[in-house]
C-alpha cells in the first residue's frame, strides 16, 4: 500500500496536501481499501466553514456510510465535482483524482498536529 511522502495524516484516515496557501483533502488508500466499492461522496458547499476533527461529509460504499472529519478548521474554496459522478474515483485514484475538499485554513498550526508519513504508516500496522 503506498503512502505518499508529500502527505500528512489523520487518525481517521484523511490526507492532506498544503498547496498555493490551501489545503487539499482526501481519504487514504487504507481508507478505501476498508470501505469496499464506493458508491456516493457527500460534500459540504464552497464557503462552508470547516471546524477542526468535525463531520464535513460522508462517503458510502456498498458496506457503510463512513463520515469525514475535518484535519484542520478552514473555509471551503473548492470541491471535487467529478466525485458525484464518479464516486469509484475514490477507489481507483484515492491520491489524486479522487481529492475531496480544499480549504484555507484559519488556523495552520493545526497542521503540525497531523500524523507525518511514517506515522500513519505505523498506525495501520497496528
């Protein structure tokens, strides 16, 4: 299973990418791989606010309604549309056309708090 380097992490599972001053959410690989064939992607609106470890959607598969947490507080700049209709992007691609959300944060300290790499590599082997 691959983890890219580039990445931080959330005990729940997210990924986040710092880019251009925003953040870039998805979820992980280990994430998909656990919820089975996913079948729809709730996502909040752009201007939404996002407060951090809060639900800001969700994502079902063929086994589970799975909610998703918030790794930092921030506002909405963009969504994935593609997602509605193509949820299997989250399978298929979960790194890269299968992104989620992006934000600016209010409050990028938060980000320190975010599993590194080898972190979340260690916390699925558990």
């Amino acid at each position: 299973m691959s983890i890219p380097t580039n990445l931080r992490f959330t005990k729940e599972h997210e990924w986040v990418l710092q880019e251009d001053g925003k953040v870039r959410i998805g979820i992980t690989e280990f994430a998909q791989s656990e919820l089975g064939d996913i079948v729809f992607v709730e996502l909040p609106a752009v201007g939404d606010e996002l407060k951090l470890d809060q639900p800001f959607g969700s994502v079902e598969s063929v086994k589970t309604v799975s909610e998703l947490y918030a790794p930092l507080s921030g506002t909405v700049v963009e969504i994935n549309e593609e997602l509605e209709d193509s949820p299997e992007f989250v399978n298929e691609s979960p790194y890269e056309k299968a992104w989620m959300i992006a934000i600016e944060p209010t409050n990028p300290a938060e980000l320190e708090a975010l599993l590194t790499p080898e972190q979340y590599e260690a916390l699925i082997a558990e």
